[in-house]
C-alpha cells in the first residue's frame, strides 16, 4: 500500500473542502508546487491533484499550476476534476501527468471512458466519490441512485490504473477512514482500490494495512497532513514495517 498526499486547487491555491462544499474551504497554500515537492521530500510516491473548480465547472481550470508541480517534482501526480474528453487527456499525459483521474464523465459518458482506457492503458483512474453510499457528481454536487460497486463492475478488464473511493461525509473531516465501505468494494471488483476521504491519524493506516486486505493499493490523505494529525513520513515507515 502506497501512501498519497494530496492537493486540492481552487483558484491556483491548496486548500481543503469539508465534505465536498466549496463554501467551507481552507487555503494553506498559495504555491501549490512547493507543497508537491515538500510531499516528494518527505517520501510521496505518488501525488493526487484535483482542479476543484474544473470539478464544478466541468472542464480544467487550473491547468497551468498543474503544469507548475509536474515540473517541480520527479513522482508522478494522479490528476483529476473536470476531465471530459480526450482532448483533456491527451493534454495533461502530454503535459508529464502519471494518471488521469475520470469521475462524473464515467457515468455520463461511459463510450468516452471506454475509449479512453483502451488508448492510455493503465494510466486512467475512476474515481467514485459517494454519500450515504450512492455516487456523487459534478463536483459532489449532483448525486445519483448508484452504487460505486455498480459502476465499479462496468470498468473491469478496461484497464484501469485504479478506483478510489471517497467517503463525501468523512472527506476533510478527519473522522476515520471507511474502512467497510472500501473493503466491500475492494472485494467486490478485480480493480486495485484506493481509499479516501477521513484519514484522521496513524491509526488509520494501521486499520487499512491490517484489515484493508489486498486490494487496496493506496490511500490519500489530505487535511491530516496539513493539520499536523498525521505525519508523512510516520505513514510511510509504518508502511515499509508492514510489509
């Protein structure tokens, strides 16, 4: 299991939502490219960038600071929020982003998704970000009557890099990762899951290592880390102790 930092942009700045809501936002950063490569610094494998304004516009918004961190850093970044064609796709692979992260366009335009997978195999993510255990979109906006095991099902075998599922009510709120709800649909699809959305302390990691099962490949982290809850590189040796 790899251990992923994130980085939420709104308006070229990092900040944290709680629970989705873009009225509740916490700006700690205003260069999101020195946060990418503190993460790097202290061990990120990997990193996970969300244009939460192309999340609710529906198309990239803050592409350029994007490119900014793809320079600043050498691991490679999973990309999402407002990615609706292929010409998004094509841009930010050709840009040096690792993965592109494909959540509402998934169910609105499953063809595109398809397409997508088979031409950038292992390099396209499905994110699944659900509330009471239905499947939110358009920037956690619009909710829908699916559950993430039922899209989840639809994407096997195309060649997914991962799912990641996001607990909405836990995302930003340091309350525990969903451990169940992950582990069900780890078990429920042969698609490697990473988990998201609550991760308040070391103890999670140490829930998800133990009981998380095999499935689950990762786990992002935000707010914990900012906040000081939760220590990087604590997370990554505990990792490597695991192992």
């Amino acid at each position: 299991m790899i251990i992923i930092p994130a980085i939420d942009l709104k308006e070229g700045r990092c900040v944290r939502l709680l629970q989705g809501d873009f009225d509740r936002s916490t700006v700690y950063s205003n260069h999101p490219a020195d946060i990418a490569l503190q993460w790097q610094e202290k061990g990120a494998e990997r990193i996970h960038v969300v244009d939460l304004d192309g999340s609710r516009d529906g198309t990239p918004r803050n592409r350029s600071v994007i490119e900014e961190i793809v320079r600043a850093v050498d691991v490679p970044l999973q990309v999402g929020g407002g990615i609706r064609n292929m010409q998004a796709v094509d841009e930010y692979l050709a840009m040096g982003v690792g993965y592109v992260i494909l959540g509402t366009v998934a169910l609105k335009d499953r063809p595109f998704a398809l397409d997508a997978c088979a031409r950038y195999r292992g390099r396209i993510i499905l994110a699944l970000d659900a509330r009471d255990g239905r499947v939110a979109v358009e920037g956690w906006t619009e909710g829908t009557d699916r559950s993430p095991a039922e899209i989840a099902a639809q994407y096997e075998k195309c060649g997914l890099d991962a799912v990641i599922y996001t607990d909405i009510r836990r995302d930003g709120m340091e309350s525990g990762v969903n451990l169940e709800s992950t582990r069900l649909l780890a078990e429920s699809v042969d698609i490697p899951v990473i988990a998201s959305g609550g991760v308040a302390s070391i103890r999670d990691i140490d829930r998800l290592l133990e009981d998380g099962g095999e499935r689950i490949m990762g786990v992002i982290t935000g707010k914990a880390l900012y906040t000081g809850a939760l220590r990087l590189e604590d997370a990554i040796a505990r990792v490597a102790e695991f192992a």
